[in-house]
C-alpha cells in the first residue's frame, strides 16, 4: 500500500486520538491475562475497567467508548452473564470486540459462542484456527469451496496458518456486518503475517516479532487494544492499527530482549513511547 | 512538617517493622491486579496471601496482621461472601482495609458496599470521586456546606481532584472510627498530592510519579500495602507510611523508566530498596 | 551425584525434549499467579492453556501431555469441579500434578483435598508445611516415629523446613505410586534445599536464590512447569528436571537483579536462555 493511501491517514488519526482521548473500552476477559490486556491499554494511550457482573457492565458501557468480551477462563455464571450482556450491548448498539478464545473446545465454550451469533459483536480478533471454529459454530458456509479439512485447535495455540483461514475471515466480517447492531465490521486473524478484513478489502500485515507467542496474552491483549481504537475509530481502521500497534512495539521491543521476561517489559514500554506516524508507515499489503 | 515530628518517627519505626516481621496480610481483592497486590506486599516487606471464601478468610485471619478488600471485579458469590466476612471481622476485633473501587458503579456493588455500612474498615483508601461515592452510599452528609455537585466516577478513574474530596475524606474517617470495631481509623486519598486524615488531622504528601496512572493496580497495591502496614502501626501512621512509601519509590522508578513496562518493574525494586529514613523524611504537609 | 549419573541424562534429555515438542500442559490454578505460571511454562519451553471448568479441562486433556491442578483461591464451584476433574483424570489414567497451596487452612480446601486421597496425582510439589499437612489430610501415617509436632501452616508460607518433611515426602510419594492411575509418582518440597524423593530415593538440590521467596508464585509457576516436564519424562525426572530448571534460573537472575521486579524478569528470561546441559549438570544431593 502506498504512503499516501488514505487508509494510512486514518490509521494516524485514530493513534493520535487513542493518545489524546485516553478513551475507556471496558473489558470481561480471561484471569491469566486480564492484567496485561489492562497495562497493553494504557500503554496504548487508553483506559481500562474489568468487570464480569451484568449490571456492571452496563453501567460501565454508558462511559466507555467500546468493550472487549474474551473467553479464555470460564465460570459456570458466565453462560447466563455473557448472553445478556452481548444481548444489552446489541440493545444500545455498543461497540464491542470479541476474541473466541479456544473456540471448538469446551461445550459451555460452544454454548456461550452459539449464543453471540443471534447479537454478534462489531469486530472478531482471533487466531486461524479460532476463527475457523467460530464460523463452524455459527454456521457460516464459504462461498468459495475450502479444501474440506475438518480443523480443531490445538489448545488456545492455532494448528492453522493465517492464509487457511482467508475466506473465513472474510465470510466472518459479513456476517458480522449483517448481524450487528451497527452494520460495521471488521475480523483480524493474528499469525506469522496478521490479516484484517471489512469483507470486503483483505489486508496482510506482515511485521512483528515471533518472541510474542513466548509471552501469554499477546492476542488477548490486542484484543483488548484494539477494543480501545474502536472506541475512537470505524472497525476496520481500529482492527488495523491496533494490530500494527502491536507489531511496531514487539519489533522494537525484539531488539532489546534477552528473553519473554524482558521482551514483555519492552513490549510496554514500546507501545507507549511508539509514534502515530511509525505505526501508520508500517508495511500493509493490500490483497484486493 | 518539621523533620524531627513525632509522626515522622512513628512511619520510620513502621517501615523498619515490616521489614523485621514481614507480616501477613490477606487480601479478597480483584483479579486485574492481584499479582501486583501480592508483589508489592512482598517487595514492601510483608508477606502475602489471597482468598475469595469466607471459611478460608476466616482461618487467615487468624494468622495475619490485617486483611484487605478490594471490590474491583466481583462475582455473583461475593455478595454473601463478603458480608459474612465483614461481620466475622467486626465480631473479632479485626484490622482491615477497604479499596471500594468503582463505587457508585453497578448495583451488586452498591449493595455490598452498603452492607460494610454496619461493619466499617479500620481505614478506606480510594481515589477523590470513590471517596465521595462511598459517602453518599453510607449517608455520611458533610457537615460544612459542598458545592452540591454530583460526582460520578470515570470507571475506575477519579473525575475528581483530591481537594473536592478533603471533606469528605474527614467525614469518612469519623465515620469510621465511630462505627468500626476497633474505633481508630484512616482515609487515604490517592491523587496528584495524596491526603491522609484521621479525622482530627489532615495531611497532603506531594511526592509520586504520574506514570503510576499508567500501570494497572497502582492504587490496588497500594491498598494492600496500607494493610501490611496496618499489621505492624496504627491506622494513620500506617496509610502514611504506605502512601510515602509508594511515592518515594515511583519517583526512584521514574528516574530510570521508558515506559510503563519498565516503570513498573523499577517500582517493585525501589519498594524493595528504599529506606525507612527516606520514607519517614519525605515531604508531609500538615494541613491543620 | 557423579556427572555420568544416568539420571542425569534423563534430565538434559527432558530438558531437550521440551524445548523440542512444546508440549502443552494444562492448569487449574490459582488467580494470583496464573499470569506467570503460564509464563514460566512458556519461557521454560512448553505451552499453556488455563481453564475452571470440567468440561473444558476434559476437552483440553486429550490433548495436553499432563495437567496441574493448584488450590491456592479457591471459588465454590470449584468443590465439585475438581472431584469430577480428578475423577476424571483418574479413569483416563492422565498424568497430573498438584500444588496443594496453604493445605490445612479453609474448611473448602481440606475437603477438597481429601477428595483427591481417592484419586491421586503423580506429582505432588508443595513446601513443607503443606506436604506434612496433605500427609495429615489424607491419613498417612510415618513408618518412622516423627518427633510428634503438630505442624500447620503460617498461611502460604512454610514454618517448616524442608528436612523435616523429608518422611512425609518419602510416604507421601509411596502412597501416591500406590494410589495413583499410573502407578508412578513423585514428591518435590521446595525450601532452601529442595528435596525430591519418588519414595525411594531422596535427592536434595542446593541450589536456587532467596529472592524467589520475594515474587509470588515461585512455587505455583514450578508446578506448572513440572507438569511441562511430565509431559515428556517420567515423574521422577519431570520433578528433579523441574525444579533444577528453577534454581539455575534463579541463581543466573539473582546475579543481574535490583530487586523482586527485575528478578522476576531476569528469571523468565533465564528459564529462555539457559541449556539443558547446565540444568543436568547442577549439583544434586544423592541421599540415599
């Protein structure tokens, strides 16, 4: 993609404005990461709120600018919990971003996904193989005929790279699009080279650094970030440029490293001191 | 406040107690920043431990110094949980210290916060609008006339500067101390110059770094290292000992940090390194 | 132990094995320092997924190598939860390691505890305080005549040191070969000098670094990385191999730090760094 590409302007635009708006995107995440997807937001240059009660989340909806739902760890209270808050968010037609953590494994896991189908959220940030799982949950049949290969995950870890779950991504985002409270969308598949998708223009980001998959909560926490972006920005500028947020501070961060202790540490410090300007120059390769 | 004021000689002994002892405190605090809680007792110099029921609570208490409750992220559980082990710390005399975060936000947590009405905290440590929210919650009416403004918290953010909330701060701590069960207390408020009060004093300690607004749990932790301190001094010796504390080692962090990531690692070390001289003789301005 | 010894050659192997095969082991475990289990499991070269919920833990052992079950906060749905996990570990013959946290404190957590006497794991790592109280709750009695003290732990810290539990491990390991699914076991007190035993023989390993005592979840991070072990190698070799891994990372930490904040990051980055042959190459205590 070109320097000027007006795509680039609104990547800049919602960087600068994460900085100065320090807009709060509330999160209902996972225990192992929950403090991460917090210190990446402020980090970023937003603001964070934790909560996993109902009425909490409603009441912290009317001051945040979007909300971030991950279901990595689950409870038995979350089944009931997260179908009516997915439920209130479509009501007041909230912003919201959804990491399918694990997606295929888990048959509450299943149930709770299944359930977000009928109000989906504005954009899915996952891995391959969750996004994969996602569309089989709900149903969504590729246009184009896949090679027909049954995948399951492997853990939270995806066992698929980022080109399988191409038409996926983009039968995703329409679905999103159509079924949202919004009619915006977005899908971002995070791997060696993170793809972002409106449905419609296909995006590759080919930076970062492989010491992320040594850290836990590296998705998670872009999950959470890029929560944070749609608060200031329409899904597909969010998607991307929360993903090259990330890829600009782990690449800066893997040549300070000597090891994921010390990686994590300048992964923080990198987002914070990283300017709007680097982020939105960063390599993207326009699929179509 | 002069350098040889009795105060200053009782922060010192602290300090150096929680060194010698490391006493233990417990702690039902939130899931964002529960590592942080635990780090920085035992970088403080006290010594650990978290629960969530009541018969766990109850057989810790036994063995530690003080306790801590912090209602940052709740589950359906806790309503009775911690109203339980309210009255079980009223019943037996117990030390304890509130973070009543977010108050003013979500009905669950209202309804818990108003349930300590009966068995008040040794001390509360809150930012200005959580302070303000918690009085309106108990009914503690100032008895100077306020501007009549309603506050209402920014999520977990205060909206309000610690000066709007000296009053109610002195308030608060008389409430405290008139209804607890030990009848001696505290109010911390954290801010840009944090103020301390018994209710008969006020003291304002401008010392601290702003990127502690950019970490996850800096007040959090601070609540936590308030109760180990509480475990080894009085209720307002021990909330100026832990605010100096924490102030004097954000700002050694600050000399050193690159961003919040580093800002926080150097913060768990200086907690570690810093002396109880130089805690005791930080600047303390003795407002009345 | 002569540097030829064949166990240490099972050592640098599992050692190479993890770095080799990532294996995935799974965890139940606590929320204060679930973040860095899942930390520690990577940079010691595995993988992590954490979950709460039977049917996602079923899910997750078909394809985890070993699971790790730890008991330091407990929530009430975890009673039934983890009989049934236990349970079902057992009659899929899994491999699986427990960290009895603060065992003798919590009505919930003894009976908890207790439930595992009929379905044991392979592993259990704990302090002292914890193997002599898990040997009280699951009635085993000492061949030898211990001297009769009634210990009981100061919360999660051990008041007991690690030769005194040397007795308890050795029965403790016994009953758990005798017991368990796989008819394999063995125990890991960590203190000063750790201890392994498979129930008959001791091994004592020297080395480590006290600043480990001063972060949180040293202990609950070494379970989980013993379960990474036990993936690969039998129980023996995963707990010596485990807890090796731990002291050279700490001791090449303890070299660089500045206290408990740079510590930790220095020991996840040496956990990264350092090789197999210096892990099989340590001092270890052959006592019998």
């Amino acid at each position: 993609m070109s320097l000027n590409d007006p795509v680039r302007e609104r990547i800049r635009t919602a960087c600068e404005e994460v900085r100065q708006k320090t807009p709060l995107a509330q999160s209902f995440t996972n225990f192992v990461t929950i403090n991460l997807v917090a210190n990446a937001q402020l980090a970023a240059g937003g603001s964070a709120a934790m909560s996993f009660l109902p009425d909490d989340i409603k009441d912290i909806e009317a001051i945040s600018g979007a909300s971030y739902i991950n279901v990595g760890t689950l409870l038995p209270s979350y089944e009931d919990a997260l179908k009516d808050i997915a439920k209130s968010f479509f009501e007041r037609t909230s912003l919201w971003v959804l990491d399918p953590v694990a997606a295929g494994l888990g048959s509450t896991r299943t149930r709770i996904l299944k359930a977000f189908a009928e109000y989906p959220p504005t954009i899915v940030r996952a891995n391959a193989s969750e996004i994969i799982a996602l569309c089989g949950i709900w149903d969504i049949s590729l246009k184009t005929d896949s090679n027909g290969k049954v995948n399951r995950p492997a853990g939270v870890e995806s066992v698929d790279d980022v080109d399988s779950a191409t038409l996926h991504a983009i039968e995703l985002a329409r679905y999103l699009r159509e079924h949202n409270a919004t009619h915006t969308a977005a899908v971002a598949v995070s791997g060696e080279r993170d793809l972002v998708t409106d449905g419609d223009r296909v995006y590759r980001l080919p930076g970062g650094n492989a010491m992320m998959t040594k850290i836990t909560g590296a998705g998670c926490s872009l999950g959470g970030v890029t929560a944070t972006y749609l608060a200031v920005s329409d899904p597909l500028t969010a998607a991307l440029a929360a993903s090259l947020h990330f890829n600009c501070a782990s690449e800066q961060a893997g040549t300070v490293a000597q090891g994921p202790g010390s990686f994590q540490t300048a992964f923080l410090d990198a987002l914070w001191q990283i300017q709007a300007a680097e982020i939105a120059d960063s390599t993207i390769i326009d699929m179509h």
